[in-house]
C-alpha cells in the first residue's frame, strides 16, 4: 500500500518528470505497481487505480503516456489488464519486460500477448537460463544464449503491429558476473539487426 506521504511525494516528482519530458519532447514515463505484500489482490489493484487517477492528470497536462511495467507485483499479465480496463485516458499504457513473466511464472508469449497486446507501448529486453547456482534460480546472459524465446516474442510484437522501442535492459548493478556493458550493447545491437532481418524474410 501507499501511504498519503508516499503518493504526494510521487505525484511531485512526477510533475518535475513532466517537466523534464516536455523540455525533452519525451513521449514516455516508466511506473512500477511494487509489492503488494499481504494486500489481497483485489484491494491491490484498486489501491494502484486510485493512485493512478491522481497521477494521470499531470502525465495528460505534460502529453505523456505512464507505462505500467511487468515488474514486482505486476508481472501476471491478467493482473496488469485488470488495472488497465479501469483505467480511461489514453495516457496509460503497458510497457512488457519480456522476460520477468515467461521466466518468474511461466507465462507464455502467447497467452502475455493475447492478454495484454493492444496496450504494449514499449519493450524491455533480456535473456537468461535456468539454474541452481543463484538464488533466483536462473542466469542473466546475452541475447540469445539463453533459452527466453527471443524470435517468437519479436514475431508477435511484429504481427500485433507493435512500432515501438526494443530496449535492452542490461543490469550490470545487480548481476554483476554478466558482461560489461560495452561487451553487451554492440552484441545487442548484432543480435537484434540479424533478428530483425531473419523475421522479415
């Protein structure tokens, strides 16, 4: 849950976001729904609407959208479509991180876009494999030395006629036994030109 203190905080900063995103004509804010903790789901969801109606006039008074993230909480796609379907202004949307709901519960591509497709503005991109030899139990590595299903996510977005961002999200912070970033962006980039070009043929 979300304190009165918390939500003023927020709601300040992200008026100055606003600020920072007109100056920069910044189409986009990333917002995470967090833990919920022993909050049953239902309540959890309506505390995140509520929020969400005090936050969305200065994301509609700035011209930008906030993106709901897969992340926490929030990586069940249902969980996220039942936030969204209370929600009414088109400054709300879905930003997918690929890999937190297929790797963290399972949830198949598929089922992740059929639910949530139409509201995917923007893309978060990692891969990884299984493993016992973290706590987590699995492996953050480069695009395509895992098992994540990298072409079949892409051919999706492309089908669903998505045209936003494919941005990797290297999180060197806090696995730091992947690569340095100067190694994974210039394979990134490799990765998903050859990726690119392979699903368009």
């Amino acid at each position: 849950t979300t304190s009165s203190e918390e939500l003023d905080g927020f709601i300040e900063e992200l008026e100055s976001y606003g600020q920072l995103c007109r100056h920069f004509n910044t189409p986009y804010i990333r917002v995470f729904g967090g833990a919920i903790g022993k909050t049953e789901r239902e309540q959890a969801i309506n505390i995140v609407v509520s929020n969400l109606e005090k936050l969305l006039p200065i994301a509609e008074k700035y011209d930008v959208t906030l993106l709901l993230e897969t992340h926490d909480d929030w990586t069940k796609s249902e969980y996220v479509a039942e936030v969204y379907e209370k929600i009414s202004s088109d400054h709300f949307k879905v930003l997918w991180d690929i890999h937190h709901p297929f790797r963290t519960l399972q949830e198949e591509p598929e089922h992740t876009m059929s639910t949530i497709g139409e509201f995917i503005r923007y893309t978060h991109w990692k891969d990884s494999y299984l493993t016992d030899q973290t706590d987590r139990g699995f492996q953050l590595c480069l695009l395509g030395e895992g098992n994540v299903p990298l072409e079949q996510i892409f051919r999706l977005l492309k089908n669903n006629q998505y045209d936003g961002y494919f941005t990797l999200e290297w999180e060197k912070k806090w696995w730091p036994n992947i690569e340095e970033p100067e190694v994974a962006f210039k394979h990134y980039a490799t990765f998903m030109k050859a990726l690119e070009e392979k699903v368009s043929i």
